[in-house]
C-alpha cells in the first residue's frame, strides 16, 4: 500500500472572523485565505480559510458559505482533539473571552486528563492535557 497522510480537516462556519478568533486562542495561524466562486461538489460559493499551529501545515479548513446560515453539527461528528501542554493557559484564554468549558478538566488516565469546550458554532473541541497542573482550582 502507498503511503497516506492527513492533510486537513474542514468545518462549515457561520461568521469566518469569528472562528478564525476562537482558533487563535489556540495558537492557531491564518494560513492562506481563499474565496472559491466554483465551488467542488456543488457547494454555494465560499470563503475559505486555512489555519495550522506552529510548524505544521494548514490543518484545519474554515469554510463559510454564501448565504449559509446557522451550522448543525449534526450526530455524526463528535469532536475535534488537540494535545495541550499547558489547559489552564487555554483556559485562561477561552474564559477571558467568555467561553467556558462544556466539562471541568477530568482526569481521565493516571499521565492525561481531558477538558471539552464548544467553537462558536457548536462544534466540541477536546483538550488532552498533562495531568499536572499549576492551579488546583480547574483540577
């Protein structure tokens, strides 16, 4: 078998500004902005913007589309998983903006514990974290 790798992945986004705002607090990067007017699949025309982290590629495609209201993210999808070095720092971010866990961080094995939270368009993100932490108050 040929070799396969990840490329990205995409969600279909409400307000692009927005999320792309959510992400960074992340420490994601605006990588290339596209605005597609002959969409593939017979999509509604787009804009469409790649972010990735730090010494990666794009990894992570936001599409808005034209005329496109509020997103489902339907029964199918579940989440989005990042590893975190340091929760109570994203935490920090995520609340000084008015975004609150959906979950407390759990420890969930002896070395990881988990925290969930919800992009702007309803979309749960999962935060795996070493199980230290520098504050005993989001244990």
């Amino acid at each position: 078998m040929g070799r396969v790798s990840f490329v990205h992945t995409c969600y279909r986004v409400t307000d692009l500004d927005r999320s792309v705002a959510f992400y960074e607090l992340f420490g994601f990067e605006h990588r290339q902005r596209l605005e597609v007017t002959d969409p593939v699949e017979g999509g509604a025309p787009a804009s469409i913007v790649m972010m990735g982290l730090p010494d990666e590629g794009a990894t992570l495609e936001l599409r808005q589309e034209a005329g496109s209201g509020p997103q489902d993210p339907g029964t199918g999808y579940y989440h989005f998983g990042l590893v975190v070095d340091d929760l109570e720092d994203i935490l920090d971010r995520l609340d000084s903006v008015g975004i609150a866990p959906t979950m407390a961080p759990k420890r969930v094995t002896a070395d990881t514990r988990v925290c969930f939270v919800r992009d702007p368009d309803g979309y749960k993100v999962e935060m795996l974290a070493p199980a230290r932490s520098r504050s005993s108050h989001r244990k």
